[in-house]
C-alpha cells in the first residue's frame, strides 16, 4: 500500500487513515472527532484550511496538520 500525507489528496478523493502523529493531545482529539486509524476520509477542500468528511461529519483542518495524518488511497 502506498502511504501518503493528507494534503497530497486532491478535492473529492477517498482514503484510509494508517497514522496520526504529532502531539498527543491532539492525536486523542482527533480521534475523539472519528479521526483514526483504520476511518475512511474524503477530502473536500485540499490546502490551508483542508476539509475532510469523516463519517457524517465535516472536519477542517488548519495549517500543516495533514502533513502529520499518513494515507493509503482508497479507489472505487
């Protein structure tokens, strides 16, 4: 499998979550918000702020953070 950092994806793109590094605050708040390993994400606005769909939610994130969340793509 091919690992990659989130803001690699492009809009409208699907992948799995393999890692979440960084501060581990911040990993458990991710993770509190279904950011995980193993979910499955759709990224809806690629850059500076990044929104993604996880689940039935909308999350963004700010900055380089999707530089620290390692995916696999995710075809079909």
């Amino acid at each position: 499998k091919m690992l990659i950092p989130l803001d690699m994806l492009q809009p409208g793109e699907k992948a799995e979550v393999v890692e979440v590094s960084g501060d581990a605050a911040w990993v458990c708040r991710l993770a509190e918000m279904g950011l995980r390993e193993g979910c499955q994400l759709t990224v809806l606005q690629p850059g500076s702020p990044c929104l993604l769909k996880v689940a039935d939610c909308r999350l963004c994130l700010r900055g380089g953070e999707a530089t620290q969340i390692l995916v696999t793509p995710v075809t079909a």
